[in-house]
C-alpha cells in the first residue's frame, strides 16, 4: 500500500489562498457593515413615520420589560407620548418573517400600521387588511374576521398585534395578560 505523500508546497499554497481571501472578506465587511446598519436603520425610520407621519422625536426603549413577547422586536417612544412597536412573526406556511410596525397610543389605540414584510405567495391585501386595525383598542382588534385564503397569516398578524398591546401595558405599568 502505497502512503500519501504531503507536499509542503501545496498546503502553502493553500494556506496562503485562504488567508489572502479571509483578508479580503474582513476588509468587504468593514466597508460595508456601516453602510448595511445605515440602511436598515432608514427603512426602520420611514416605517415609523408611516405610522406616525407627525413624528419629531424617537427614542428607542431599551431595555424590553419582563414578559415583552417575543415577537416584539423593538419599541420606540414617538414625541414622548406615543409607542411605535417593530414586530416579526411568522406563520404555519410562512417563508419568512412577517414584518410589522404599529403606532399605538398610550391608552392602547391603534393610530398607524405598515405591514414591512411579507413573504407570502397569497396575499391578503398588504395595504388595505392592516388598515382595519387603525383606531381599535385590543378587544376591536381581536373582533377583526381573519382574511378567508390566508388564515394562517391573518391569524399571525392579529396575534402580533396583541403582543404589541401587550409591551405597551407593560410599559404603562400594567400586567401582561
């Protein structure tokens, strides 16, 4: 049986190879990292200013109450009055996360809503479904009939609204249900 013979040059050549590329993939990301963060930023920034157009201040909540679901993903004090919640949920036939920002007053009354993400092959309407949830409290929003052809989704979103109810209580000194 004959042995493998190592050549010292090849896995130097190897070696070589793979440090110059992880290099290059170090210096790729510290170009780009910042630049990546700027955008996601933005694009949370305008979806709170779709649910509160008037909006002059933000501050970001941190940290999250005890008991914040875990769909909750971020919430913002909007001119020190109003609660903008950032939510992810997915549901049974998803293929990815379900992104959604409500503006929600103090008292636990929808003001905006933007469905951010959807990824879906049926949609029930992205624009106009998320709608019918502005101006209700908790116990309106869960009156809301789930959209026939996509109940999982509806029902997913209606659940994610519940979880925003839910931190906002929280945050007011309530308990969660």
């Amino acid at each position: 049986m004959n042995k493998p013979k190592f050549n010292v040059k090849s896995i130097i050549a190897l070696t070589a190879i793979c440090l110059i590329v992880t290099a290059l993939l170090a210096v790729t990301n510290h170009f780009t990292s910042p630049v990546i963060a700027e955008t996601r930023e933005k694009k949370v920034e305008d979806s709170l200013r779709a649910v509160i157009p008037d909006m002059y201040s933000m501050r970001e909540v941190k940290p999250l109450p005890d008991g914040t679901p875990a769909s909750v993903k971020k919430v913002y004090v909007i001119n020190g009055e109003i609660y903008a919640v950032v939510l992810a949920t997915t549901s049974a036939y998803s293929s990815g996360d379900m992104g959604i920002t409500v503006g929600l007053s103090g008292e636990g009354e929808i003001l905006g809503i933007k469905l951010t993400s959807y990824f879906e092959s049926k949609d029930f309407g992205r624009e106009t479904y998320p709608q019918q949830y502005v101006g209700l409290d908790a116990a309106g929003a869960e009156a809301v009939d789930v959209f026939a052809g996509v109940t999982y989704s509806s029902k997913a979103f209606k659940a994610a609204l519940q979880d925003a109810f839910t931190v906002v209580k929280l945050l007011e000194g309530g308990e969660a249900n």
